[in-house]
C-alpha cells in the first residue's frame, strides 16, 4: 500500500451486480458530459478540480519552488492567505503611493494649522489694537502719559516677540503624521485661548470703549495684563504638550504579526493615538524590513506535503467535503513524525548555499575595491582630463561584482529592495569616503532597518488603528491596539512601570580587612 496515499471511502461489488455497475458508469459519463456543457455556457459555473494524484491547492506554488534555484526572483510575486490572485512587488508600491497620493489631496490636514493660525492672528493683534484704538478714537480726551506709558511699550513689544518665537517653536512646527482623532490637550488650549481673549474684549468694549477712558496708563496696564497672561497660558502649553510625556510610566511590547520580531520601548502620559505614532516613528528605524519572500518558505513546504496525498472517493459528489478533509488531517498527522527531517535539511542546504554565495561575494568585492585603489594611485600620474569621478569608479567596477552580488541576493531573497542604481549610488557613496568594502557590504549581507531603503520599497505608510477604547484615551495597563497596514500588522501591548522601592545600606570603609591564614602544607 502506497503510504502517500489515503483513501475516503471504499466500495466493494460483488460478482453478482455487475449490470448496477454499468448503470453507474452510463450515470458518471452522462454526469461528465453535463459538467462539460454547463462549462461551456457560463464560466460562474465551472468547477475546477485537480487530477487524482495533484495537489488541491498550492500546486504551481510547490512546482515552481522545486525547480526554482536562482532566479526565481525575475517574476516575484506576494502571496497572501487562500486569495486566488497575486499582486507584485511593483503593484504593491504603485497601490501605497496612490493611496498617499489621494490623502495627500485631503484638506483635512490643513484645518487644525489654518485655525491655529488664525487664532494666533487674533492674539497678537488684540494688545496692540487695546494700545491703538484709544488714540485713533478719542486721542483730545487721553490724559498725558509721558515716560511710564513708553517703558510699558517696551515691556509689551518685547513681551510679544518672545511669545511669537514660543509660539511658533511649540504649535507651528510640520505635522509628522495624520491622527485619526484631534489632539485632546492641544484642542483644550486653543479653546482656552479662545474664551480668554473673547473675554479681555467683552470687558474692554464695555468698560473702555464705551465710556471712553481718559486714563491711557490704565488701558496699556490692561494690554500687559493681557500679554502676561498669555506668557502663563504657553508656560501651561509647554507643560502639557511637551513635559508630561517625558517621565516613562509605560513599557510598549510591539510584535510584528508575520514573523514574531518584537521590540520595548518606553512611554510616557501619551493617549493611544499618540502612542501608535511613537511606536511607527521607531518602526521605521528599529525593525528590520519586512521581506514577504521569506515567509513563502514554510507555504510551499505545507503545499509540498499535500502533494503527496491522493483522495480517491466513489460514494458520489455530494458527500465528499467531510470525507476528503477528514482523510487529509488524519494523513498529515501520520506524517508529522518525518516532516522536521525535511525541515531540517532544507534549512541545512540554504545555509550552506548562503555561506557559500557570501563568501565568492566577499572576494569579489574585496578585488573590485583593490582595483579602485590601485587606480587611486595611478591617477597622480594622468592628466586632469583621464580623472575619474566616483559615479565613474563605481560603473567601472561594478561588472565584476555584479554577477556575485545578483545571486546573493536571490539567495537570501533581497533582490527586490535593491535596485541597480541604489547599488551604484551606494558604491559611488563609499568610494567617496575611502569606505572598506565590509562597510559596503555591510547593507547587502543582512536586512537593515526601512529607512536604509528607499521609500517605493516600503510596501506601504499608510496605518490603520485598531482598538478596542476610543483612541483619544490614554494608556493604561494591561491596554492592546493594533496597528495594521497592507501585509502585516504590529501588535502593541501595554504594561505599567512598576514601584521601585530602593534602599540604602552602608558599610563602614574600615571593615575591608582580610588576615591570609598560612597552613604547614601550602607552599607559601
């Protein structure tokens, strides 16, 4: 008995029913015949189904990484779940620029600077309109002022441009990223300054426009109680904003979904959404690039292995789902004991493969970069029209490390995040700075952080925020939001900061004493 082979039912005829059998076989052909037409007419209603001995899923998938050595990085191609369709590399970057390309066009972004913007105006208007209007009004009725009412034009002057520097360090700074939800405390202040200068105005138009004040002095006072005022208010901006999420409390776990990479980072008083964006802004720098390529691996050894189970079913069509997947589950799971020996001597062969592909890659870059020196020292003695630039250098040592480079690369499946002009610009770069060629190859013998790449090769910077509480709350422990984009997901879980209790124990200097206890026997 074949052991790739398990069967979901079986049938056994006597000698006797012969003319039933050759019933059932006018019935499966007539049945055949039927399926073919109905195939014809419409393709909804096509059924497609794999040869008895074939694999039901997964068959061009387990063929393609059977024959496949190194160069079957030409058509790369990201699979995703039990979707039947494929998307490449370059249809992923060109959906995520598109995306960027559509929120870009959002006014949404703008209306949080263009309200800061206009409240701002109508701060630093309203002192030196309180100071203005009086004179324009009724300039006859003022009572002379003389020097006092000149030294507090300085105070306010001087007031008001510190306050336009903070200002514009604290609120009018580029936005890093677009949040889902305002930002609570920032929106807080701007109503808080709102309601303070309508207030400073309502007084001002009852008790000195209205009556026409004669006393000048008082009304420049009351525009510096005004700008003082709004001193304290960006003291209180600065504490919110920017001091009280300095002090950690919180430690943010983040899990990559896809391969298990997971990184700790410290937070402090920050509110989810917020949160979400430190953990995307160390995103960038601190997890290695995401390589979907690498994750194919263990899908095309799962298709392998179902290749090698045949469902043979004669009970009809109609009762052969539960009996196919029963079969299957039971065959794998004889099968369990003897898939780690594959496992391990397919990972035994790639890592012998790698090593070897580094290691011709190693001496071929070592050479190339001992002919640049060599040409380095030739130079002194051409003419300035023979000197070579190193854009010129690097084309001309490339060829010879290029073939070395290229099957490394498909080796370790990093073809797709390196173009031949960032390896040329890369190679110009080092050539520049007198680099070894380990630092060279420093970027191409490991996955480097995203931002090492170039920006088309990120897949996608377009997040979505999952939660279970509104993302304007802030952390708490025990607290898991999701943040996901095309192909992955990070998984963020909060824990608190605990207590330390630390003590302090003295000891005396002077009981550091030792007496050395000499025996008959030593040799001391």
């Amino acid at each position: 008995m074949d052991t790739e082979s398990t069967y979901s039912g079986y049938s056994y005829y006597s000698s006797h029913s012969k003319k039933s059998h050759r019933q059932g076989e006018r019935n499966r052909e007539r049945h055949k015949s039927s399926r073919s037409k109905d195939g014809r007419g419409s393709e909804k209603a096509v059924t497609i189904q794999a040869p008895t001995g074939e694999p039901l899923l997964g068959n061009e998938a387990t063929r393609t990484e059977e024959v496949q050595d190194d160069n079957w990085g030409e058509t790369t191609t990201a699979i995703t779940g039990t979707s039947e369709h494929s998307i490449s590399q370059e249809d992923i970057a060109r959906i995520s620029k598109d995306l960027e390309d559509s929120v870009g066009l959002d006014c949404k972004r703008y209306l949080g600077l263009t309200v800061a913007a206009a409240l701002g105006l109508l701060v630093f208007l309203t002192p030196i309109a309180f100071i203005l209007l009086p004179p324009i009004l009724w300039r006859d009725e003022l009572e002379p002022c003389g020097t006092i009412c000149e030294g507090l034009f300085l105070s306010v002057a001087f007031k008001l441009l510190i306050l336009l520097i903070g200002t514009w360090a604290l609120f009018f700074r580029k936005q890093r990223a677009d949040l889902p939800r305002v930002f609570v405390f920032r929106a807080l202040l701007l109503v808080l300054i709102f309601l303070f200068v309508v207030s400073y105005w309502l007084f001002y138009g009852v008790r000195i426009l209205d009556s026409r004040d004669r006393n000048y002095q008082g009304i420049v006072q009351y525009a510096v109680s005004l700008v003082d005022a709004l001193l304290f208010i960006h003291y209180l901006a600065i504490v919110l904003l920017e001091l009280r999420q300095l002090q950690p409390v919180f430690s943010l776990q983040v899990v990559r979904s896809t391969d298990g990479e997971s990184r700790f980072y410290s937070a402090g008083h920050l509110s989810i959404q917020r949160a979400a964006l430190v953990v995307l802004e160390n995103y960038y720098k601190d997890f290695t690039i995401y390589n979907p390529n690498l994750l194919t691996a263990s899908k095309f050894r799962a298709a392998k292995h179902m290749a090698g189970l045949k469902v043979y079913n004669v009970d009809g069509p109609g009762n052969n789902a539960a009996g196919q997947s029963r079969a299957m589950i039971a065959a794998a799971a004889r099968r369990r004991d003897s898939s780690h020996n594959e496992l391990y001597y397919e990972e035994a062969e790639h890592e012998r493969r790698v090593k070897k592909r580094r290691a011709r890659l190693v001496v071929a870059v070592e050479e190339a970069f001992i002919h640049i020196q060599r040409l380095q020292a030739e130079e002194q003695q051409k003419a300035p029209g023979e000197v070579m630039d190193p854009r010129e250098a690097a084309q001309a040592i490339f060829p010879s490390m290029a073939r070395a480079l290229q099957k490394y690369l498909r080796t370790t499946r990093q073809q797709h995040y390196h173009s031949m002009e960032s390896i040329l610009q890369h190679l110009a770069f080092c050539i520049t700075h007198s680099m070894t060629p380990k630092a060279f190859l420093e970027r191409y013998l490991g996955a480097g952080p995203t931002l090492q790449y170039d920006k088309e090769r990120w897949l996608s910077t377009q997040w979505r925020l999952v939660s279970d509480e509104a993302v304007t709350n802030g952390l708490r422990d025990g607290l898991v939001f999701v943040l996901k984009c095309l192909d992955f997901g990070l998984v963020v879980t909060v824990k608190k900061i605990p207590f330390l209790v630390l003590s302090e124990e003295f000891v005396d200097p002077k009981s550091h004493k030792f007496v050395l206890r000499l025996q008959s026997e030593t040799s001391v």
